[in-house]
C-alpha cells in the first residue's frame, strides 16, 4: 500500500492518552484518576425520566435537527435563570452529541484552510485534532502555575501577541481542563475587547459552568459587544454525571448557530432522542442540586489536593472543574509520561501527563492531571496508595 491510510491532517493524532491509560488501569488493577468521569450516576429521577421517555415513546425516532424543544426550552431558560442571558430557543440552540460534537461543529463550520485559532495551551484534546480537520492552524497561548495562588494563569499580553490578521477566532475554556483555572470577569473582559478590537469569533466551551470552586462563571457572551460574535458550547455530561448520554448544546446569535448547524446534520444529523427529554427535566432542578453538586466535588478536590501533597507532588490548586494539575519534580521526576507510565506499578493509580494537551511539549513535561470526580473512599485509597511515593 502506498499512501498512509489516514489522512494526513490527521497524522499527527494517534490513538488518545486516555485509551491508553484506561487500558493500563484495567490491566494492572490501579485506581483510574486519569479520565474525567464520575463513577457515580446522576440524579435517579433524571435516570426514570429517561425511562419514561423511552417507554412513551418520545425520542425513539429521529428527533428534530435542532433538538427537542422541550431541551431547547430548558436551555434558554438555564441561560436565563444563571446568567441574565437572553437566549431564543429557536433560533439560538442548537442540541449536539455531546460538547465534543459541538466544538467539531464549531469548528468545521467556522474555520476554512488557513485561518488561524488562538486556543488556550494546555487544551482539551478533541480541540487540536479538530482545527487541524478544518485545516486551520492552531496558535497555543500557554496558561502558567504562575498565579497568586500557585493556580495556572493567563497572560493577556500574551494572547494579544498571539492575535494575527490571519486569526478567525479565540477558543476559550473556562472553567478549563486541565488546569482548574478559571477566568475572572476582568480577564474575560480583556479577553471580550481583544475580540470586538480585532473583529474576532470565540468560540467558548463552558462544560464546567457549575463546577466553580471560586469566584463565578463568566459567560463571555454575557459581556459588552460578544452576544453577536460567541459561540457557547456547554453539556449534560459533567453537570448531571450522565457522561455516556451525550447531550450537548451551542447557543448563539442564529447567523453563527446556523453555520454551526450546516456542520452538525452532517455529522450526527440527531442525537440521543430519550436523553433529551431527561435532560430537560435535569436542567430544571432546583438550585440545592448545582449547590450540592458543586459542595460534594469542593470536598473531593480537597480530599484530593491534601493527599496530593501530603505524597510530596507540588499542587496547583484548581478552581473549577474536577482536574487537579499536579508538578512532579518535586518528587525527583523530570518526566510525566515515564511517571504516568511507572505509576499503575509503582503504587496502583492512573494519571495522565498534560504534556499530551501541549504543542510544546517541554511547556507541561512535568506537569501531571488527577481526577476527583470519584467516589470518596476511592479518593482516599487513592491518597494512601499516592503516599508510598512520599520522599
Ligand atoms: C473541556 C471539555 N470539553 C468537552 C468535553 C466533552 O464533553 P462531552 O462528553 O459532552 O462531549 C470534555 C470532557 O472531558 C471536556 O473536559
């Protein structure tokens, strides 16, 4: 055979971290804090709404292209109800199979050969691999453990350098994985008029919201002069603890949510007809759900964070997501591959190297992610197998 199977926009992305660390957790046996999902379900009456949704018969065939209204409803209304936004369920909400989905969409919609995407390093994997797809180029601003609280930071100066004629658009994350920052409303603003100045898309993926530790979520859309120029991207997923279910959602102003539209029917057309109804219901739920959610994860991050350095690991404490950036050099490592790769043996638990969410390798070699997204007597089995590494 001549030419390489794949294509080569896709060369560069081989087979995800994530399945080769699950993999090493199933055969060695360790604790799996690699990949960011609950090893609990949500809510059990979002659970039977699904159930029911299934039995009467709603969703069971192709549902409409932009989403089930009722999902479309409960998603202007979540926009409302959190953030003051004024968001038409008809025009503005675009359901998708999950965020990844979305920013698929986003980004094969709005990007063409050439254009260049400011995203914020280290990034979300399905991120670069999608740009590349759309054949754009990829242009890293690096977030650094350099804020006041030992948490990762950006730099404005920095992604303003980053900005080019040639830039299409700024995909941002906040609350963002893997580092647990999230950005303050005076960054986003900063971040809001570098994109009206230089007449800028962003694309932003919100899927953290409710899972703000300290300080609040921003909706970048919510800021002067974005409502026309945003593309929001949030999902069920992390919310509700239904990862498996993939209901995802875009809202924007129709002009974007249409292009992103032209892209999703071609890659899923629908999606997830029963779990729509269900996650209309669970969008509904009283606040004490996002408090207790957001209450139980602060108890686990710190659960987390406290055995992390009690084992000797440097911690840079998140504050959002349920992702615990840690540096191992103070362990005596250099490397976050050899040590993800040593770890399973050497004491029973999964991580993963954020080196593998970097352009530049060198920016995260020694930083390595923790999730905390698990149950509590697996945290704390997790910390007293961590601490055999204890200098
Ligand atoms: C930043 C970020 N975006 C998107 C996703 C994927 O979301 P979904 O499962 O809804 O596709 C994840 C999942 O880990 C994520 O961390």
């Amino acid at each position: 055979m001549g030419r390489p199977p794949l294509n080569p926009r896709l060369a560069e992305f081989g087979t995800t971290i994530f399945a080769e660390m699950s993999a090493l957790a199933q055969r060695t046996g360790a604790i799996n804090l690699g990949q960011g999902f609950p090893d609990t379900d949500g809510p059990e009456e979002i659970r039977e709404a699904a159930v029911r949704a299934l039995r009467e018969g709603r969703g069971n065939q192709y549902p409409p292209g932009p989403g089930v209204p009722e999902l479309r409803a409960a998603v202007s209304e979540h926009q409302r109800r959190f953030y003051g936004l004024d968001v038409d369920p008809d025009t503005e909400v675009l359901v998708t199979a999950g965020a990844t989905e979305a920013i698929a969409a986003a980004l094969l919609a709005l990007v063409a050969p050439g254009d260049e995407v400011v995203a914020l390093e280290p990034y979300y994997d399905s991120y670069a691999a999608c740009v590349a797809l759309a054949g754009g180029t990829r242009v890293p601003v690096t977030l650094r453990p350099d804020g006041p609280d030992g948490g990762f930071r950006l730099d404005l100066d920095e992604l303003r350098a980053a900005v080019t004629d040639r830039t299409r658009l700024l995909l941002l994350n906040t609350p963002h994985n893997p580092t647990g920052t999230v950005l303050t409303r005076a960054e986003l603003t900063a971040v809001a008029e570098l994109a009206c100045e230089r007449d800028l898309l962003v694309v932003t993926d919100e899927v953290y919201e409710h899972l703000v530790f300290e300080g609040e979520h921003v909706p970048i859309a919510s800021l002067p002069g974005m409502h026309d120029r945003t593309v929001t991207i949030s999902s069920s997923g992390k919310t509700f603890s239904f990862t498996g279910w993939k209901v995802g959602w875009v809202t924007a102003h129709p002009e974007l949510l249409t292009a992103v539209r032209s892209a999703k029917q071609y890659l899923t057309f629908v999606s997830a007809g029963p779990f729509q109804y269900a996650i209309a219901e669970a969008l509904a739920l009283p606040d004490t759900y996002f408090t207790a959610l957001r209450e139980d994860l602060r108890a686990k991050r710190d659960l987390l964070a406290a055995g992390l350095a009690d084992a000797g690991f440097t911690v840079h404490p998140p504050r959002g997501t349920y992702f615990i950036t840690t540096d191992v050099r103070a362990l005596g490592e250099r490397d976050g591959f050899a040590f993800c790769r040593s770890l399973p043996e050497r004491c029973g638990v999964v991580a993963v190297p954020n080196a593998v969410f970097h352009d530049d390798p060198e920016a995260g070699r020694s930083q390595v992610r923790f999730a905390f997204c698990k149950r509590e007597a697996v945290l704390r089995e997790a910390t007293d197998r961590l601490r055999a590494l204890a200098p």
